[in-house]
C-alpha cells in the first residue's frame, strides 16, 4: 500500500509534466505559424510588382517590328503653272519656272506581307511623281502605287521583293484606354525610331480629312510622334499592328502631347479591298446620327445616357430595311458597343455591300435586336466594280507624260484617248480632253476615277484641261 502511495504520485506527476509540455509548445509552433504567413505576404507583393514592370518592356516589341516599317521617299514636280497653249504668248508674257526642281517629301510606311504590300497614308504619297521604300537594312526600291482612299487617308504600295519582314495585324477593337503602345517611323529622316506611351482615348474625330464620306475614328496616344511619322506602325506589346500613325494635335508642327492613328480595323478592310477589287468598298447603313448627350436623352425621353442617337433614316437603306427609326438609339453593332458616331462610323467601315450585321437598339428605353444587310453607296448590294466607272463615262483613257505635264503647267492628268456613246459625250466633251480633278480631288491615275466614280452618287464635276490650253469643267450625272 505505501508503494502505492509513492507511484502513484509519481506517474500523475509525470504524466501531468508531460501534458503541460505538449500543451506548450503547441501553443508556441501555433504562434509562430501566424508570424510567418506575414513574411511570405510582403515577398509575393515584391514579386507581383517585379512581374508587372516586365510587362511593360517594349524590347520585344520593338525587335519584332522595327524592320518591318520602312522609310518612304516621294518626289513631285510643282507644275502650278499656266500654259496658253501659244509658245509666241508664253515666250512674251512668261510662264513661271516651266521646269522646276523636284519637291521632295517623307514618310514611314509598314510591310504587310512578305512579298511586300506597303501600307501607308495617302497623305504621304499624294501628288507623288516617284516613290521609293528604304528598308531598315538600307535597300533601296522603287514602289508602285496599288491604291489609295483618301476617305480613310490609307495606301497600299508594293514593291518588288520577297522574304521580307511583316508586321501582322493586331485586333485594334480590343484595345483599350491606358494600354501600352510602341510608335515605329522615321519622324526628321531620323531612321527606324521608337517611342512608348500610352493609348489615351479611342474613336477621335479631329477633322483632318476633307475628302467626301471621310472616315474618322482615330486611336490616340501619347507616343511621340513627328512630321515623318505618318503611315508608320502603332504596335501592341506583342508586336501586332493595331493602328497606322497619322496625325499630331500640334499649334507648333512638332510633337506636343498627343498623336492619332488610323485604327487596324479600318487600314486592314481598306487595304484588303484594294487587292481583292482594285477599289474600296464602302458599306452604308445609312442613318444620320448625333451625339447622345443629357438634353438629347431628355428631348427624346431616353433614360440610359448611352449609344448614338439617331435622327435621321435614308430611304431604302439598310437602316429603312430594319425599320431602325428617328429617336432610335443605337448601342451595338455585331456585339461591339458603339458610343459615339465616330464608333459607329468605324464598326460600319469594316463590313462590305451585302453583309449582315446585328444591331442592338435602344427604343423607348426598351432594347431592340434588328439583323440588317448593308447596301453600297448608290443603295445596291453588289460590289463596285473598276470598270463600271469607265463604261458609264464612255471613254477610253491613258495617264499623261511629264512632258505633257510640263507643257500644260499641270500636276497630273488622265486623257481621253477614244470617246464612245456615254455620259461625257452627252456633255459635248471632246476625244483629247484631260481630265486632272473630279470632285475637287486631283486624278492621277485612271484608278482614281474608278474611285471617285464608285463612291459619288447624284452627279460629279469634273475639271480638266485640253492640249491647246484650254480649261474647261463639266458637270454629269451617274445614277
């Protein structure tokens, strides 16, 4: 019994001692488990920021696409000068420097395939007499002129090369405000130069183009940008093209805070048309539109202050087709958000004549879902075709000579070589009248009227000049 009484104790003593040391040091490994989840906290915040500002290096970029954007020269003749046909009159009362020096000019331009389409801006090649293409490897080539639409203000030049560098097309509708962009071009001559910024707003309308049915939903940035810059490439991180470089809100000429371009989606559609058809084909809604803004929403009794508002509808357009009517409000097209004419403008601009396109509609504050099939411009669903233009003028035609230039005191000029029944004989034109303006935009080449042609409705005037010097202008109709 008095072993008893002695063990017991004991054991109780030692079994307790054990307990309270089990107890102890859980209570200490669980104290220092909520220590250092704070440590490993603060690591993984350093290592986040670390990844982000890898994010933001433009080295790749930049390497996959500088040598895909060239330098390109032009060179033109200033003929602003004026011929009376009789070399007696001209001799006695002058003619202003009947042979001037070339006047030279700039730009950037972006290799789109390997066997080397160019597109650029029109603005760039305009009135150009001779086009080179400098490459970044410092090969020289002549360019030839595939087609151009000064509604957009894009190019496409091609030259004779394969194997070549290409930046491919980015998808510019995904961008977004804040994004990281790189500028490509050759601003000052100053060859293969890249700047970074970022994209500052979306579907800007600066009023830059004046050509009839303009089209502008410019990207804007904050990359420098500089004369010589225009028709260079606007790339993403990933190195796709995203925007054609255009334009600078300047009140000194240089760079001051912010650029615009062309949006990929437009400059892609453009130079597709043009290889496919030989001319861009414009697609019409056909609605006239404003603004969405607090006092519009109120006059129409509109709640949601989103969309663009329409206030007109043309008849038999595809717009009259959906039964889209006056105070409508439109929200989407083919599930992009349109918040601006400028945004609807652009998403339109992509599709063709004879396309469907999904329109999601705010009418009395109920959402409407229309599908709508596009038409061209004169209301039809067909494609233009280049040789349509032509058999409506009823002419037969041939580029001019620098040496008729030079006599004539003419920039450029299309001829009529043989005059069949059409429009331009009904006007009393006669075979050997050259043709140098249609609309107020200067002809250069016989593609130009097919453009011009293909996207007038109503009537045209056209302005030229004969070979004796004598001006004369005409008005037609073509529908």
């Amino acid at each position: 019994m008095r072993a008893q009484k002695i063990i017991i104790p004991l054991v109780s003593a030692f079994v307790g001692g054990i307990i309270a040391f089990v107890l102890f040091s859980y209570t200490f490994k669980t104290t220092t488990k909520t220590v250092q989840p704070q440590s490993t906290e603060k690591a993984y915040y350093t290592s986040a920021f670390q990844t982000d500002s890898n994010a933001t290096d433009f080295t790749v970029a930049a390497e996959r696409s500088v040598d895909a954007v060239v330098h390109v020269m032009t060179a033109y003749n200033d003929r602003n000068t004026y011929s009376s046909g009789n070399p007696l009159l001209d001799y006695f009362f002058g003619r202003s420097n009947p042979n001037p020096e070339p006047i030279m000019g700039s730009g950037s331009g972006v290799i789109l395939s390997r066997d080397g389409f160019i597109v650029t801006n029109n603005h760039v090649i305009d009135n150009a007499d001779e086009i080179k293409v400098i490459l970044n490897d410092k090969r020289t080539f002549v360019a030839k002129l595939v087609g151009r639409d000064p509604s957009t203000d894009v190019a496409l030049l091609k030259i004779d090369a394969n194997d070549l560098p290409f930046i491919p097309f980015g998808n510019s509708d995904e961008i977004k405000v804040g994004q990281w962009v790189l500028a490509i071009g050759n601003p000052f001559n100053l060859t293969s130069t890249v700047t970074a910024g970022i994209v500052s707003a979306k579907a800007r309308n600066i009023q830059i183009i004046q050509e009839g049915y303009a089209i502008e939903s410019f990207i804007q940035t904050d990359a420098a940008v500089n004369p010589g810059n225009s028709g260079g490439a606007l790339v993403n991180l990933k190195g796709e093209l995203i925007g054609i470089n255009t334009a600078i809100a300047s009140r000194t000429g240089s760079y001051s805070g912010y650029s615009f371009a062309i949006p990929s989606s437009i400059a892609k559609k453009i130079v597709s048309d043009i290889i496919e058809f030989g001319e861009v084909q414009r697609a019409i809604l056909g609605v006239q539109t404003k603004e969405l803004n607090s006092e519009k929403a109120t006059e129409y009794g509109i709640n949601d202050i989103k969309g663009v508002l329409v206030v007109g509808v043309i008849k038999g357009s595809a717009a009259a087709e959906a039964e889209i009517k006056e105070g409508d409000v439109i929200l989407e097209v083919n599930g992009i958000m349109v918040n601006s004419p400028n945004q609807l403008q652009e998403q339109v601009s992509k599709y063709r004549p004879n396309q469907q396109v999904d329109i999601i509609i705010n009418r009395s504050n109920n959402k409407k879902h229309f599908t709508t099939t596009l038409r061209n411009i004169k209301g039809g669903l067909e494609m233009v075709k280049s040789d349509e233009s032509l058999s409506i003028l009823g002419v037969s035609l041939k580029e001019i000579s620098d040496k008729q230039k030079n006599d004539l005191g003419i920039n450029s000029g299309v001829q009529i070589v043989e005059l069949k029944d059409g429009k331009l004989k009904q006007q009393g034109v006669n075979q050997g009248y050259i043709i140098t303006k249609i609309n107020r935009t200067p002809i250069k080449t016989i593609d130009d009227i097919k453009r011009i042609i293909g996207i007038s409705s109503g009537g045209i005037l056209i302005e030229g000049i004969y070979p004796n010097g004598i001006v004369a202008y005409y008005a037609i109709g073509i529908d």
